[in-house]
C-alpha cells in the first residue's frame, strides 16, 4: 500500500511538472492588424533542420514558430546537401511529417518543401507547397524545378545577394533567371534573407512582378539568431490571405500580398503598407482649441509592433508640425501642434503630409501618409 502511494505522488509530480513546462511555453503574438478583406498571416518560408544541414529537430521547428507567434512555416530541407546522413536516413520527406504532426497539435500551418541548391546561376530556389520532395533530387537543376511545377509548387529565389555565391553582397540578374521568369517557374524573391535586405531584390519584384518573402533560412535554434530585443525578432514573410488555411497561404502567394517584415523596417507595395500603417494608429485630437499661435497636444495611438518612423513632407496652412517624430510601438505619443497667425478660426480637420520612412514602397522611397487631426482654431 505504501509503495502504491509512492509511485503515484512520483506520477502526480511528473504530471504537475510536464504542465508547468507547458504552461511556460508562452507564445508572444505579433500585433500588426488584418487589412480590408484579408487577414495578415505571419511565415516563415524557409528553414532547415537536423534533416539538412539544421542542428534542430523538425517538431522543435513548430514549437519555436508556435511560441514566436507564427501562423504558417515551410520545411525546406537541401536536396542535394546531406551533411549528416551518416547519422540519419536521407528520407527528403520526413522533416516535414515531422513538423507537421506536431504543428497540428499547436494550430500551426506546417508547409512541405525544399531547398534546391545549385551554384550560381541560377543560385538556391525553394519550393513549397510540394506533394513529394523525392521528386526533385535530380541531377540537373531545370528538372529539379520542373519538377516542382508538376507539383503545383511556389517556386522562389533565395538570398540572391548572398556572399556565398556574390562575394561582394550584390545580387545579380543572369540569363538563367530570364529563362526561369519567361516559363513562368520562377515566382518570387527572398527580399530579405535573416538579416540581410537587398534592395536590387525588391527592385526586381517591382519590375518583374514577382512575390517579395522574408525568411529567416534557420540552421540553429531560433533563439540563437533572435530575440535579444523588442525589434530582433525572426524575419517574417506577412502574408495578406482570405482565410486562415495553407491553400489561402498559396493564394496569396501566387497573387503577390505580401510585405516583408524585418526588424523594424517593413517592405512592400503601397496597397498593403497604407492600410496597416492606418489600422496601427488612433488619433486622440487636442482637447482644447488652439489660441491664436499657441500650442495643442494631439495624441497618437499605435497598437502594432511597429515604430513608426516620420518626416513631415509639406507645410499645411493652419498650423506648424513636427518636422519629425517616432511613433513608439505599442505607446502613445504626444504631437505638439501650434497655430499659425493666418489660420482661419473654426473647427476643422487638419491634413498633416508625412513619409514613414522605415515603410518601404521602393528601395529608396518611403510610404508617404497623411494623418488627419480633428481639431478648433481660435483668435
């Protein structure tokens, strides 16, 4: 009796402590707002495991995207580099059933993938949204791809400003990318490959129309690369899709809504960045009326993950405004305002012109907003 009372408080402790470890498993959403008709889904696109030449298990994959706030990651093991296959079976397949079951206990969009990896040109490619993975361990890197599209696959350059391959760090456009976009196989780019934007990358996706992606291509843990501050978080491909599911996800893909989230800098087309940037903020108006040239406070609000970043653009008729200000993530701000001696007295909405300069509509240009502040003017 007394030995039966022993193995069950030993099974109760283990019990209590397998709970306490999953409770300590918290997931940090990532607050950036849906947009009209779509929600915003945050990916990962590419990343390895013990399968390739990653140190970590594909089910510890989804735990970390699960606890990183993650909607969707794709497995995207080398084909063609197998670095510890004296230790594990080259089974191509097999990272992704992994992380798949386990990312089906946690909610998480687990895609099937592969890294096709070539020299220069035409450079690595990924593949996902794949039905066999074998398929594509090929010789010649044109089958490899073709192989993918019987499959149906999203097919995208990575890192094409890589060092391994572009010494210097500048991507380069070869006859071979030609070839690939002329056939329709090639999709999209890496914009931003872990910590490394490319603007020649997002200059080609303009041009090209092709699907701009944010990846964190992980070898190691996660948080051996990230996490050391608000803003050094895993790059994210945000993903603007019609529903919650993995075939919305390829949607998307294929009809270039995405924006590249990477650090604090957010990249994309202007149709997508406007309506996260006005989503983000609330503007608070000044309590009080402006008094000939004296000063008011308007507050602004931003609930995203994002600090915003503006310059003032123009000059407005009724007031003076900052020439620049931080709107801090998840914090309100206080934008002073002053009347101008012209001004017209009344109440009225005042159109303040600015650029966000860390949202990047182009490599060189930021996206340009209007904040518009409710607000009386007296004399």
């Amino acid at each position: 009796m007394k030995l039966r009372i022993i193995t069950c408080l030993a099974a109760a402790t283990v019990v209590l402590a397998l709970g306490a470890k999953a409770q300590n498993r918290a997931r940090t959403e990532i607050n950036i707002p849906d947009i009209p008709g779509y929600v915003t889904l945050k990916c990962d696109f590419h990343i390895h495991t013990v399968f390739s030449d990653g140190t970590v298990w594909p089910s510890i994959r989804a735990d970390e995207a699960w606890m990183d706030g993650m909607d969707a990651i794709a497995i995207t093991d080398h084909i063609e580099y197998q670095p510890h296959k004296d230790d594990l079976p080259i089974k191509h397949n097999r990272s992704y059933e992994i992380a798949k079951a386990r990312g089906d206990t946690l909610g998480l969009i687990v895609i099937r993938g592969a890294e096709i990896t070539r020299s220069m040109p035409p450079g690595h490619f990924n593949a996902i949204f794949l039905n066999d993975t074998e398929a594509l361990a090929t010789p010649e890197w044109r089958d490899s791809i073709n192989a993918a599209l019987k499959q149906g696959a999203f097919v995208f350059w990575n890192h094409p400003g890589w060092t391994g391959q572009q010494p210097d760090g500048v991507g380069r456009w070869y006859a071979e990318h030609d070839e690939l976009l002329a056939k329709g196989a090639m999709h999209g780019i890496e914009v931003v490959n872990s910590t490394s934007y490319y603007p020649e990358a997002h200059k080609w996706c303009l041009e090209k129309k092709l699907t701009m992606l944010c990846n964190s291509d992980e070898h190691t843990p996660i948080s051996f690369s990230y996490g050391r501050s608000p803003d050094d978080h895993r790059p994210i491909t945000l993903v603007f899709a019609e529903k919650r599911t993995a075939a919305a996800i390829k949607d998307a893909l294929a009809n270039r809504r995405t924006a590249v989230y990477s650090k604090n800098l957010l990249v994309g087309e202007e149709q997508f960045l406007n309506p996260i940037f006005e989503r983000s903020i609330r503007v608070i108006p000044p309590p009080s009326a402006i008094k000939g040239t004296g000063r008011v406070y308007a507050q602004i609000r931003n609930t995203s993950d994002i600090t915003y970043q503006l310059r003032l653009r123009g000059e407005v008729d009724d007031v003076t405004a900052p020439s620049s200000i931080e709107l801090s993530a998840g914090r309100t701000v206080l934008m002073e305002l002053r009347g101008r001696a012209t001004a017209e007295a009344g109440k009225k909405t005042v159109s303040l012109p600015y650029r966000v300069d860390n949202l990047l509509v182009a490599p060189d240009r930021g996206l340009d907003v209007t904040i518009k502040v409710p607000m009386e003017l007296a004399k």
